[in-house]
C-alpha cells in the first residue's frame, strides 16, 4: 500500500492462542503498539474460523472465511504468534 509516496507495509498478525487471556495475544498488542512507521499490523481474529472441513468448503465459504482471505490477500507480510508449551512430553 502507498499513502502519499509513503510505501507501508501491512502485517496480517495471526495468534493461534484463543485463551482470552492470552499472553500470545498480549505480544501481539504489544508489537502492534511499537509497530514503526510505514507498517501497519492488523489483528486478524482466528475465533469464527470453523475447523478445516472439505464437506463445508464445497458447500459454500463462509463470510468469515472470506473475510480472512481477504485479510491475508491484502498482507504484505503474516506475523504468527504461537504458544509454545513444554507440558506435554514424548515418554
């Protein structure tokens, strides 16, 4: 995208944590607070996605399916925020 000459560069941000108080979340809003100029990075909300069924997608998408295509379309760049967890270990 360019503003007045100005390129910025648009950040799809995806957290795969759906605890509401997640810390994953938390770094997003973060990064997205000191986010420089010429970037904007957007919360793309994952809650309303269904889980990938192909019965569904030859069904029809979804209008929240199409509104998260067309968030990643307009991304120049996809920034994922995953957990990371050590309870569960290989016996």
């Amino acid at each position: 995208m360019t503003v007045e000459g100005v390129s910025t560069v648009r950040v799809a941000g995806l957290v795969g944590s759906l605890r509401q108080g997640s810390y994953n979340r938390a770094l997003l809003r973060a990064a997205m607070a000191v986010q420089p100029g010429g970037m904007e990075i957007v919360d793309v909300d994952l809650r309303s996605l269904p889980h990938y069924d192909d019965d569904h997608e030859q069904a029809g998408e979804s209008e929240d399916i199409r509104t998260f295509k067309d968030h990643l379309a307009a991304a120049d760049a996809l920034l994922f925020v995953t957990p990371e967890t050590t309870r569960f270990r290989a016996s």
